[in-house]
C-alpha cells in the first residue's frame, strides 16, 4: 500500500506532481529533472533517507511529513534568489493557517511556532540553484513541514502539525502550499512585504554566524533583496548568507 497520497500524473495549478514513497533527497530528484530541462515539478516523498538541510545539516524525514522540492526556471538576477526562499516560506505559513496554524518567520528560512517562552521549528525552506552570466538557469526550493509527524521523531526543538491540531489532509495542504507559492513567487515586492508582516526576526537582537565570522545587533529591516539588515555597534551591517540566532534582550 503507497504511502504517498498523490496519484502519478497529477498536476496541481501549474505544477506537475512527481510523487514517490522514499526518496534520498527530494532536491535531489529534482536536481535531476533540472538536468533534464524540467521546470515547474514539484516532486514529492512520503519519506527521505537522506532529507538535507541547509549547511550540509542532516533534515529528519519520517514518514508523514511534506517533504517537496519545487524546480522552477525564473527570470531573476542571482542576487533575488532569497525571494523564493522568502515566497516558499510564506506560502508554509498560510497553507499552516487554511489547517488552522499560526506560524511565523524566522530569517532566513525558517517556519516557526513561538509563544512568550519558546520557538519550536514547523518547516525549513533549502534552496539550491544554478547560474548563467548572473542570472538564475533553474532553482530548487526545498520545503520541509512537519506535518503528521509525532514531535519525538523529530529533533529537539521542533513541532508538526499534528502536534499542534491533530492529523492534517496532507493533500489539501500541499495544494495550498504549492498554489500560494505559485501565487507569491512573481512578485517580488508583494513577498518581501508580506515577509516582514510575518517575521518574528525583525525587532530583535540576533547574532548572525557567516562565513567570516558573527554579526551581533538589532534586526531592523530586509532590503529587496531579502539581506538582513542588523543595526550593530559601529553601523548598520546588511546579511546576504548566515546561520541567524535570536538573543534574548539585554
Ligand atoms: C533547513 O531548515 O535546514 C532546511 C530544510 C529543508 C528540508 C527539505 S525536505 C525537502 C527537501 N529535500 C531535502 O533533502 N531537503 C529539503
């Protein structure tokens, strides 16, 4: 008996569903499918055997969870690919709330539930692409939600769906996932504006780890771009690429 809930062969607006039970990677299926000049697929597994997150991180994927990758091919200077990112972790958020979750945003992929104590992580966005004279050839927007999945197959520090309002319609949220994302990722100024609405980063005093080491102040904004821009000591620093921890206030 499958355990994946798409039929092959399906299309959910304009996306083609390339659904399997197991797979590696997602991202690497359709990395594949990227070889072969595919656009706008989403492939789909019930599981990973070797889920992958960012900063070659290890990504937990028991059966159950939506684990996705959406190959598209659009026209965007490499310096806007953060925008898909930021579009694919919007759409998490109101496909969480048609199944009547209240998720935020943490910079620069992260879906959260937070309360006054504590963050717990509902979804992960890795995004992968390939470039040609400065512009993108195709990206890969790996989505991850924890959807019916118990929260002690997890890591610490998360939570799913089914912990927060019982077992989900994996299809239905999905769909709302896909088509809002599909609504989203042609417009650029709409997502970073409804990315900062959302965002549980903004405000706060964060230390960005980045290849040259840590960035600590105020996160005040994100630029069009998707850059964070940190308010530190000696001036406004703004963050392309980073590992992002939320510091409680001093
Ligand atoms: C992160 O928060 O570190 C990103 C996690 C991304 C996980 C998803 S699950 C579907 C796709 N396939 C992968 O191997 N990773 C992404």
């Amino acid at each position: 008996m499958p355990t994946q809930p798409f039929p092959h062969g399906v299309q959910s607006g304009s996306f083609r569903i390339d659904p399997h039970d197991a797979l590696p990677s997602t991202n690497d299926r359709a990395r594949e499918l990227a070889a072969e000049g595919a656009a706008d697929v989403a492939v789909i597994a019930d599981r990973q055997t070797a889920g992958r997150g960012r900063l070659d991180r290890e990504w937990a994927s028991p059966p159950g969870g939506i684990w996705l990758s959406l190959l598209v091919r659009p026209s965007l200077p490499v310096d806007r690919v953060s925008i898909l990112t930021f579009a694919a972790a919007l759409a998490v958020v109101r496909a969480a709330a048609e199944a009547g979750v209240e998720a935020r945003l943490k910079w620069p992929n992260d879906v959260l539930i937070t309360d006054d104590e504590e963050e717990r992580k509902l979804a992960g966005i890795l995004t992968e692409s390939s470039t040609r004279d400065g512009r993108l050839q195709w990206a890969i927007i790996g989505i991850g939600v924890n959807a019916n999945v118990d929260r002690d197959d997890l890591p610490p520090g998360s939570i799913s769906l089914q912990d927060l309002v019982g077992g989900v319609d994996r299809t239905a949220v999905t769909e709302a996932l896909v088509a809002a994302f599909d609504r989203l990722r042609g417009d650029q100024a709409g997502v970073i504006e409804a990315w900062r609405t959302h965002a549980v980063t903004l405000g706060r005093r964060v230390e960005i780890t980045t290849g040259d080491g840590s960035i600590t102040g105020v996160a005040t904004d994100i630029d069009e771009s998707g850059r964070l821009l940190v308010e530190t000591e000696t001036g406004v620093e703004r963050v392309a690429v980073g590992d992002c921890r939320h510091l409680r206030s001093a």
